[in-house]
C-alpha cells in the first residue's frame, strides 16, 4: 500500500455531507440533478454544506446534460458566485463536437479559477483521443486531478486503461492525480491500489437506498475500512 487513499463522496446537500463526514471521507463533490448526471449547485447550497462539515469540497460547474460547455459566460458567472460564497475548489470538463477538449471553455473557467485546485471530470472517458487531452491540458493552473473510470462504460472497462495511465506517472501530462470513480466497487480497489492509484469516488455506492436516498454513513464507513486495508 502507498499513502492514506482519498475518499470523495458526492453530496446533493447537507445532510448527505454530514453523513460522508461521518463516515469517513476526505472530500466531497458537490452537485444537484443527478439525473442529468450532476450540476452545479446553488451558492447558497454551497454555503450550507461549507458551514456543515469541515472537509474539502469541490464544486461541479456543469450547467446541462452533457459534456458541452454551453453558455460558458453564464458558466463564468456562475463560478464567480461560488468563489465569493468561499468554494476554493471545482470539477469540471468538457469536450467539443468532435470528442477533443473543448480547450477555450476549460482555459477560460481556468482562469475565472485563479490557481484554485480543480478535476477535469468524466468527460475524459468520452474523449476521442485520452492521451492527447492529457497533454493539452497539462500546464493549466490548479489542475491536479483526473475522475476517470478509464471508460465509457465505467471501471470493470476501464481498469487495465486506469492500470496502464498509473504506470505513466510523472511523464508530461500524467502528473495528475487519478481518482477514479464510475461504477467503482469494493473488489476493485486491491487492484487499483497495487497500482498505485489511492485516490477513489463513490455516489450511489454510498447510498443504501440509491440515489433516491441519502448518503449511508454506514456505506461509507465500509469504504473508508477497506481503503485503509482494515
């Protein structure tokens, strides 16, 4: 094993964020409508969730369905409202047409961000060429993490592409941290940590119920046992 694995749950609100807390998590990612697969949040929720718990947060900026920017000025407004309700962290991605990073949305929000620490999303498991987004994107400032699930399809695709960019560490675009989540399970994780990866999310696995419930703080307990070879 190599140093204490990140745990990220993702919170709709704060009753979810004391929950993970609870449990065990490092972080939280923060969204709403996870029937659109996640966005972002209102300040005000943000505020709430800030003033519940302790821990990190990462905020989503992701408006529609998708992996499109759409309004990236709204987007920039948006972002704006965040950081002056006192988010310092984000997650966000997003790709053009043709399955390439879209790179003057990402640069633009980048910037808007001002060195605060961030993760390019899913979106990656969509691109058309993984490598070549890896390495367009590696000088923005604050980037230093990846969600992946290494493909489209979740982990049990993606683990010998999340094995194979683990062992590509320190090469120009890898320097990223890989945290991979997307259909994650508990018998996964030896195989991802003997690879090196200690950096894992978890949303409807966290939830007893699914997504129709709240984060379990039981759920995530067993999580935080496992990760820490318990």
């Amino acid at each position: 094993m190599s140093k204490r694995a990140v745990l990220e749950v993702i919170a709709l609100d704060v009753e979810d964020a004391v929950a993970a807390q609870a449990g065990g998590a490092d972080r939280l990612e923060l969204v709403t409508d996870m029937a659109a697969d996640g966005l972002t949040p209102s300040a005000s929720v943000f505020a709430g969730i800030r003033a519940a718990v302790d821990i990190d947060l990462r905020v989503m900026l992701r408006l529609t369905d998708g992996f499109a920017a759409g309004d990236v000025s709204r987007l920039v407004g948006v972002a704006e409202q965040l950081r002056e309700a006192g988010a310092d962290q984000f997650v966000l991605g997003f790709l053009d047409g043709d399955g390439g990073v879209d790179l003057a949305a990402v640069e633009r929000l980048a910037g808007v961000l001002d060195g605060c620490a961030w993760t390019f999303h899913r979106a990656i498991d969509r691109a058309a060429d993984r490598d070549a987004l890896r390495k367009q994107l590696a000088g923005l400032p604050g980037l230093d993490t990846y969600l992946t699930a290494g493909s489209p399809a979740g982990v049990d695709e993606g683990l010998p592409t999340l094995v194979a960019e683990a062992g590509r560490r320190g090469e120009p675009g890898y320097g990223q941290e890989l945290l991979v989540g997307g259909g994650l399970r508990l018998e996964h994780v030896p195989q991802l940590r003997a690879a090196g990866i200690d950096a894992f999310h978890i949303g409807g696995a966290a939830r007893s119920a699914g997504w129709d419930g709240a984060v379990c703080e039981q759920a995530v307990a067993e999580w935080r046992r496992v990760l820490d070879g318990e």
